[in-house]
C-alpha cells in the first residue's frame, strides 16, 4: 500500500536491522511493520534529535496527541503517523500500548540512574518487549497470545544488548542504565562506574549486566516452542542479542571506548538465517 512507502524507506535510514527484518518477513506485512518499527525508532531517538528535555518531551506529547485523536486529524500531513495509523486500524493495536511505549521513552531525556533491576525490565518490557508482541499482531493475529511470554524475555535481552552497544554515547552523555543494585553489587555507584578508574569493577558490571541479558535470552529461547511459524519473523532482530553479549564480555571496560558494532554484513547475516530457521 501507498500509505507504507514512507515507512519503509524512513525505516531503512532509522534503524537498517529491523529495516533488514521487514524483508526477511511476509510480503503483504512489510509495509505495516515498517510503520510500528519506524515510529519505535521516532520516539527512540528523540534524545538524538531534541538534545534537551523538553524539546524532547513536546516531540513525545506530540505523538501521544496523534494516538488520542481517533480521527486521525492529528497526524494529517506527517507521512509517518499517517502510515502509523492506518496500520493501527488494520491490525486493531491496543493504542494504550503505543502510549506506555511513548511514556516509558521519558527516561530517555534525562540521566536519572536506572533504579533497580526490575527498573529496567519494566522499561524494556514497554518498549522492546511490546514492539515485539504488536508485530505478532500484525503477522499472526490469532495466534499473537502465544508469543506474549516469549517477547516479554527477549525485549529485555535485545535492550540490554542495545544498552551494551550504546555505553560509550551513553557514558558521554552521563546517562547510567545499569540498575543501580548491580552496580553496588561489583563496587560501585553512578559517578564511580561513569569514572571508569577502577577497571576490573566496570568489567564486573557489564558482565553482570550481559549475564542477566542471557538469562532472559535463554527464557525466550525456552519459551520459543509456543510461537506460531510466522510470529517468529518478529523475533528475527534477537539474533545479534548473543554476539553482543560476547563481545561486550570480551571488551570489559574497554567497551567504554571503543565499539563492538557488528558489521552490517554479520548482522544481515545473523538475521537471515534466523529467518530461515526460525531460531535466535
């Protein structure tokens, strides 16, 4: 559908790996899940783009306003949301969804520190964990239940991959998402993890950190054998969580300064045959 070719196309600029898994899945869907991706991407980058807090938090109401508004008048002549809301409407998405996805990107303005463990598993369970129980809703509507408990694991796994891949920007920023629990449990606080002196205490962190990315990567992988074939197109982008995790555990405390970015190469292909055969 006309409506979707921007989606697609800002999807490819905004973020390529779920860009790559809109081609690896069905056809008739692509279009559709180009828009729920390319409006995830929008509100995961407002920080990027807003750089303070309430430019930042005008740009989220502006996207909650669009979702309040039924009618659709809202996001009349913004392409993106436009798209957004016809796939709304298709796919009948629960909007209080969409809204707690926005409201949970809040935390993202600021550099308050991430409390405690169960801090950010609820935040990854509104962002990462729901995109991916929407975009079974939209491949595989009448089987979507089914991959609830598997997307609530692998949404905490793949954003404490993302976390590990973001620490150098993040730690630029001063922005501190390893639950402030675990970093008291290898020694330290947020000034003295953002300080980076004491090497062996930050390799401790991020290993714990990634360790609690693989207990949820293994819960997800367990609970696999409930997804139906083609909600599992939803789940295609979890197969660069592991690589990160060993990469990240490799670099320790290097990884403040340098980048375990996989190459877009090894990450299509990852990705692909995760679409092949289903498992990540």
């Amino acid at each position: 559908m006309a409506v979707y070719d921007f989606s697609l196309t800002a999807l490819r600029e905004s973020d390529r790996d779920r860009y790559l898994a809109c081609l690896l899945s069905p056809q008739d869907k692509r279009g559709p899940l180009s828009a729920l991706y390319a409006f995830h991407a929008e509100i995961a980058r407002v920080r990027d783009v807003a750089r303070e807090p309430l430019p930042g938090e005008i740009r989220l109401q502006w996207w909650r306003d669009v979702l309040s508004d039924t009618g659709g008048a809202s996001g009349e002549g913004n392409p993106l949301a436009e798209a957004l809301l016809a796939c709304i409407r298709a796919y009948n998405l629960p909007v209080p969804v969409l809204q707690n996805m926005i409201d949970a990107r809040i935390f993202d303005l600021y550099d308050d520190p991430m409390e405690s463990r169960s801090a950010l598993e609820g935040y990854a369970g509104e962002t990462a964990s729901a995109l991916i129980q929407l975009a079974s809703l939209i491949l595989d509507p009448a089987h979507a239940q089914q991959s609830a408990s598997a997307a609530g694991h692998a949404g905490v796994a793949q954003t404490i991959a993302g976390l590990l891949l973001l620490l150098p920007l993040h730690r630029r920023r001063g922005q501190v998402y390893f639950p402030a629990e675990l970093l008291a449990a290898t020694g330290l606080d947020r000034d003295a993890f953002l300080a980076g002196t004491d090497e062996d205490a930050v390799s401790r962190a991020i290993r714990a950190l990634s360790g609690l990315g693989r207990d949820h990567l293994a819960k997800a992988r367990t609970d696999a054998k409930g997804i139906s074939p083609a909600n599992r197109f939803a789940f295609i982008t979890l197969a660069l969580a592991e690589p990160v995790f060993d990469r990240a555990e490799r670099a320790g405390s290097k990884l403040f300064e340098q980048s375990i970015v996989p190459s877009q190469w090894r990450r299509q292909w990852w990705m692909w045959k995760a679409a092949r055969s289903g498992r990540w």
